[in-house]
C-alpha cells in the first residue's frame, strides 16, 4: 500500500527545508506552527526573485522554529531570529516583488534581515514576506476551472515525488559509476513510498484520510537538481540522465521529474508520515 514517507516545508524559498513528522494542508500547501510553504523569499535590489539556479549558496541557509520565531543559521554568521507574528497589514512597509510571470505584493522585512541575507549569499539582497492582501494562484491551464491559490512557490502549492523514481533515476547514474542523488536534490513537499516508479505521473488524485490532492502538471526541471544541499555548490547534474528518458510532450519536451499537485478536500486537515495514501491512476 503507498504510504507517506516524507514531508518536508520551505519556509523561505529557495532555501533549506524542515523535516516534519506532520504538517497542516492547506490549500496554499504545507503549514507547520503556521508557518507557511514558502511564505519567504529572497529578492534583488530590482525586486527579482532569488534562486539556487545563480546562487547555489541559499540552500545553506537552514530555517528552524523555534517557539515564536524563525530561527536561521548559515556558515560563519551569526543565527538570525524572525519574528513570526504578522506585520500589520496596513501599516507595514511593502514593496512589489517578482517571482517568475507574477508581480505580488509583501512586507518588507528589516535592514538588519536584509544585511544578514547579503551577507550568508554574498550579493545585496533582502527578505520579503507574503502580504495578507495578496493573492496568487496557479496557472489555470493546468487546473481548470480550479482556483488554487499558492504563496512564492515556482507555481503550485505542492511538489510530489515518489521514492522509486528517484531509486530509478540513481540506478540509470550508478550504471555509469556516477553518485545516487539525495532527495532533497528535488525538493519535494511529499514523497511517497511503495508505488512504482513514475506512477505519480499518472495519477488523477491522491487521497490521505480527509486529505484529497490532484497532480496537476508535470515538474519542468532546470539546474537546480545539481545542487549539493548541503555544501551550497554546484555537483553531479542529473539532466543529461534525465534527458534520455524524462522528455515530457505534455510540456513541450521539457524534461520531468515529479509532480505539481493542489488540494481538492480536506484544507486545514493533518498529514503525517506513516499513513498510507489511496492512489488512484488514470492513463488517459
């Protein structure tokens, strides 16, 4: 029977995620002592988005909750220390930021946050937050009549992968005596275990207790994967592997690896490691 085997939040994008036992779905994705997937976000002096994919050294960037904050560590800085209690939303600075096609507004966090995150990346940057007033959702072409809204996520509030299209991926690399991939190469908010490799492709909806989600488009993959999480640089690439057999017509033979998925029922329910996972395939 698939089960659940691991969950994973990213509070700040781009940058290291926390392992949980159990976490509240939402319909924006992953929740945890309501901290939101995601609900971060490193920008520019321009308001651009920041990424692994030019600056590998984010994901040494380690979040952990710690009562009412949000605790980082990165090497050699100090730990920072977020409070997690909102701005008011009227009265908070806010600046316009730019995470791919989406202009979305967000508080502006502090000077000191902003010299901290400069500093562990080695660029100017800052840290901004998902405003209260602002909404976005994902790409209704993929979900139909479905209005899913998600934070600073690339587009979709949930990422699924399976444990054995990663165990595929590593033996197709371990054939040609390169390394296995970890996991967190792909960030995934859930992976699922016992289920054949790449059958998450081909599922219509995936059902946890009360927890309902759809796989709704096809993860397009960049150079992010060749990111070692953890030593922030760039390692083994998997693309060239991928290529060979990963080329997805749905997606104008982009290359694949997992699935964007959204939350049909059950928003506000819990999920936990452990608990099996009815997984309903449709292959049309």
């Amino acid at each position: 029977m698939p089960i659940l085997t691991e969950l994973t939040l990213y509070p700040i994008k781009s940058c290291g995620g926390i392992s949980l036992r159990e976490a509240t779905l939402t319909e924006a994705g992953l929740m945890s002592d309501f901290i939101y997937d995601r609900e971060w976000m490193v920008v520019d002096a321009q308001g651009q988005f920041m990424s692994q994919r030019d600056y590998p050294k984010m994901a040494l960037i380690t979040p952990r909750i710690k009562g009412e904050t949000l605790e980082l560590r990165a090497p050699g800085m100090l730990r920072l220390e977020i409070p997690l209690d909102l701005p008011d939303p009227e009265a908070a600075s806010s600046v316009e930021v730019q995470v791919w096609d989406d202009t979305v507004k967000a508080y502006d966090c502090d000077e000191t946050t902003a010299t901290w995150f400069s500093n562990a990346i080695g660029v100017p940057c800052k840290l901004v937050r998902f405003h209260a007033h602002a909404k976005r959702f994902a790409n209704t072409q993929w979900t139909g009549d479905i209005k899913a809204p998600t934070l600073f996520s690339d587009g979709f509030p949930l990422l699924v992968i399976s444990q054995a299209s990663l165990d595929d991926l590593n033996q197709k690399l371990l054939a040609q005596g390169r390394d296995a991939l970890p996991m967190d190469r792909f960030r995934p908010n859930i992976v699922i275990g016992d289920i054949g490799a790449f059958e998450e492709d081909h599922a219509a909806t995936l059902r946890m207790g009360n927890v309902l989600l759809k796989p709704v488009k096809p993860c397009e993959r960049c150079t992010m994967p060749s990111v070692d999480q953890s030593k922030g640089a760039m390692a083994t690439d998997p693309i060239d592997i991928l290529q060979t057999y990963r080329s997805n017509p749905k997606c104008n033979g982009a290359i694949t690896f997992g699935m964007n998925a959204i939350v049909l029922e059950g928003d506000g329910q819990m999920v936990r490691v452990g608990q099996t996972i009815d997984v309903q395939l449709d292959f049309q």
